[in-house]
C-alpha cells in the first residue's frame, strides 16, 4: 500500500545512471585500496540495493569479496540525545585478521557506521573501512568519516534504491526527495 500522501511528488536526486557511474568509480577505488579479497559486510536493510550493485561493481574490477551480513537498527534518535543502536541479526563468518569492508546506504548520526565499525575492530578485524552511499553533512552526532563516499546529500529525507519510509519505496531506482 502506498504512503505517499495525496498531492505529494517524489523528485529525483540521484538517477539510475548517475549512481551506476558513480558504483562503479567506488568499486575502482575500493579495490585499488583494499586489493582483491575484502570482507565485505552491508548493514541491512536499506544498504542492500546499493551493496547488491557494488558487489557486481567489485567483481567487474578484479575483486573476490567474501559477502556477509549484519542487520542493525537503531532507535531512540529524535527522542534522546543518545540514540541507541542494536544488532537484529549478527554476521556468522570470522572477523579476526580479515579485511573488512562495511557498506551502509546514509552516513547520518554516524551511530549506526560507529557501532557496526566498533564491533568489527572488537571482532580483531586486521583493518575495517566504511563505504557510504551517501554522507548528509553536519548531522553527526559522533566522530564518523566514511572511507568510500558516493555523494554528499542535501539534508533532505530521501527514499528509493533500498532506502525506505515506512518500508516503501525501497524499490525505486533512483534516490528521490519527497516533495509537498
Ligand atoms: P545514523 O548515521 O546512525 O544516524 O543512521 C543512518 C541511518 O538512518 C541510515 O542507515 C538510514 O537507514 C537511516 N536514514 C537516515 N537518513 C535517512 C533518509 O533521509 N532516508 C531514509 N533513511 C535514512
Ligand atoms: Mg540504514
């Protein structure tokens, strides 16, 4: 069902096109600076488009990543200074001395990066980077800086490409605005 109230449009930000061009510009830098066989590990739900493409990107540039996932949420933004983030399903592959690669879809708070970064380091990770889709400056409520960056957002609410309100539009093609 949709939730796009009557009169509301959706603009688009990031085209198809556009965030093809720039995966695959990612992947060549992930590779160059990681090598061949990263771990890599997307933070579900709303990185999965993104992740899904710049896997097949990563594989076009010569990579062999070993994929797992972790399943995060967080909550308690908007009502408490700390926002609180946990783990809804949890990776099953050894982390320690592993090259690993985390991929998010949006670089907010920095929260949800920090804590997924955290946990692989504790795991005894050999490295672990950070690969956003999008970074929104000015948002962070903790020191983040992701590795890998798509595009600097507009502090705007975006939806599409895997990212959701209210668990639709994750299937646009394109990143979009809500508009009115
Ligand atoms: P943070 O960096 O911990 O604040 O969390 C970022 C997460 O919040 C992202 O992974 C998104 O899932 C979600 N998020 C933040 N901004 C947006 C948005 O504009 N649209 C959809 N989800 C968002
Ligand atoms: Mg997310």
């Amino acid at each position: 069902m949709s939730t796009l109230a009557p009169g509301a449009r959706i603009s688009v930000l990031y085209d198809a096109e556009t965030l093809d061009r720039r995966v695959h510009e990612l992947a060549s830098e992930i590779v160059s600076d990681m090598g061949r066989e990263p771990l890599v590990i997307p933070v579900l739900k709303s990185s999965f488009i993104f992740a899904a493409d710049l896997l097949r990107a990563l594989h076009e540039a010569g990579a062999e990543p070993d994929v797992d996932f972790v399943s995060l949420s967080s909550y308690g933004q908007g009502t408490l200074s700390l926002g609180e983030v946990k783990i809804v399903r949890d990776t099953e592959v050894e982390i320690a001395g592993r090259d690993v690669l985390i991929i998010d879809d949006i670089l907010e708070s920095g929260r949800t990066l920090a804590y997924a970064k955290d946990l692989m380091t504790a795991r005894r990770a050999r490295l672990v980077k950070t690969c956003v889709l999008l970074d929104k400056p000015g948002k962070l409520a903790v020191p983040m800086k992701a590795d890998f960056t798509g595009f600097q957002c507009p502090d705007k609410f975006v939806i599409g490409y895997g990212m959701d309100v209210a668990h639709a539009y994750r299937q646009l093609p394109f990143v979009g605005v809500m508009e009115g």
